[in-house]
C-alpha cells in the first residue's frame, strides 16, 4: 500500500433549510445562529484550521450569502474599529477572515449530504479529504480530527467518527457495525446502517458529522442510487467502501468520548450555547450564580 497523501482540503455541507429553527432561520442561515459571541459555522471552520485543513469548500444553498460575507473581510467596519481603538472587537472580527483559504459552490438541488459531497468532487481532485458537518459542534479541548488524521494514515482508507448513543436514540444516526483492530485505536467498520430501528440496529454506535474520505467515495457516490428519504446518502456510498477491494477500500472509525453538540437541534444548541458561555471568561462567572440560583428556584 502507497503511502497516504496528507490532508489539507475540508469540505463543510451547508446546504440545509434549517426548518427546525423557524421562524428564526426564515432569512437568515441556520449555519449562522450565533452560539454565545459567534455564528455555529465559525467553530467548525476554526476547528478544521486546527487540524491544518486551511483550504475549505463549503457546499451551499439559497440563501446563504451571508456565509460568504461572514468569512469576508469588511475594511470599513476594521478601519472604524480600528479608529475606536478597539482593539480587541476588531481581533474577532479579524479571527474569521484569517481561518483559511474558503471557497464555496452551490448544491443545486436538494438530494442529501451524499450528493453534497459529490458536488466537491471538481475542487478536492483526488486527494483523501475531511468532511465536517456544519451542525455539529465538537469542543475545542476534545480533539478529535487529529486522532481521525492519524488512523487514516494508518489505514490508508477512509475514517468516520462514532459515538455511544442511547439505543432508544440510534434510529436518528447512521449505525456502524464494527471490529476491534488488535493493538490500534481505531476499529474496522464491517458495515453501516442508516437510520436503523433500535431493535434493528447492530450497535449503539452512531456515525457523527466527522469524516475523513478517500477519494474513491466519488466513483461510488455517482452510480449510488436514492436510498432513505430517497436522497443519495453518504452512508450507502462508505458501506460500499466497507466491504470493496482495492486501492482505497476499506473504512475504519474513532470512537469519539468528548463533548458533541448538534446545533440543529433545539436543546443540544441550547446545551452549547450554556456550556461554552460557562467557559467564557466574561460571562462565566455571572452565568453560573445565575443558573444556580435559577434551577434552585424551580
């Protein structure tokens, strides 16, 4: 087996109509709900830069130009902030444009993240690439594409992330079927099941919006037919590559431990709006007396 080729290219699916924020996301991009001081989209950029994914390709939709300007730079607002001395206001505003190299193209037609995927085909070329769905948000102190990095180029093959779910839970997730790889960190995926019914499902471990992907997933996602929902799915396509031969075949998985949020959904994005503020150094003092006193008074 050749040596893998190093990953440099993040493709970030942003194509959603955001229907469970209405009416919040009637005009505005669901990617674009501020958590605590700053949109979702920007944490999931940030965390790319991170792992030295700087080149990143967002698949977008209608209505979601306010991306683009997010991740743009905006001199008049910089020279204003700037002449204020407000230094700091304009080291955030700064921090966005500076996260890498961003480009963008539009899926069309709405025909799932496997179509998404599909539609990066002509920028990611045929180099191993990450995917990072913009819904998910992994805490910055847990790390988790820089493991993911390291099994790929292990194996040599693509690499998803899982997690233990609730079983009760597992029919919202793709399901992974897996074997433990002697010695390794990683685990071999024998197969995926979307959206199993939980006495179906062969597992509670669920695929989470973290993967890293060889480029033979191209070839496969354009013969893939409609599956649930019937939208070309991402799952079908790595199950495929579960069980090929040959030069890119093959898909392993972290299992990932650490804090998750999914920012398209109502309490989880509530969760990551508390706990990161927590954190924050100018409102987590405040905010925790608060919400101390407050659950004390329910």
């Amino acid at each position: 087996m050749s040596a893998p080729r190093a990953i440099t290219k993040a493709v970030i699916p942003a194509a959603g109509l955001g229907t469970r924020f209405l009416p919040a996301t009637k005009a505005m991009p669901k990617e674009m709900l501020p958590v605590v001081d700053k949109p979702a989209i920007q944490y999931v950029v940030a965390e790319a830069a991170r792992a030295g994914l700087n080149n990143v390709l967002m698949i977008t939709g209608r209505n979601k130009r306010a991306l683009e300007d997010h991740f743009d730079r905006v001199p008049s607002l910089e020279a204003t902030l700037e002449a204020k001395g407000d230094m700091k206001k304009l080291g955030l505003v700064q921090d966005a444009t500076a996260l890498g190299d961003i480009h963008y193209v539009r899926q069309r037609d709405p025909r799932g993240l496997g179509h998404a995927v599909l539609c990066a085909k002509q920028h990611v070329g045929d180099e191993p690439f990450a995917v990072l769905l913009g819904d998910d948000l992994i805490h910055e102190d847990d790390d988790l594409l820089s493991f993911m990095i390291e099994a790929q180029k292990k194996t040599g093959g693509s690499v998803i992330a899982l997690m233990e779910v609730d079983p009760e839970q597992i029919s919202a997730y793709g399901c992974a079927d897996i074997s433990h790889v002697k010695g390794a960190d990683y685990v071999k995926v024998e197969g995926l099941v979307e959206k199993p019914n939980a006495e179906e499902a062969p597992s509670n471990l669920a695929v989470i919006g973290r993967y890293l992907l060889h480029p033979r997933v191209f070839e496969i996602l354009e013969h893939t037919a409609p599956g649930r929902g019937n939208e070309i799915q991402l799952t079908d396509a790595l199950q495929e590559l579960a069980i090929a031969d040959g030069e890119g075949a093959g898909v392993h998985a972290v299992i990932f431990r650490g804090r998750r949020y999914d920012t398209g959904d109502k309490l989880s994005y509530l969760q990551a709006n508390i706990a990161l503020a927590v954190e924050n150094d100018e409102l987590g003092d405040s905010l925790t007396t608060w919400l101390k006193n407050f659950v004390s008074s329910l």
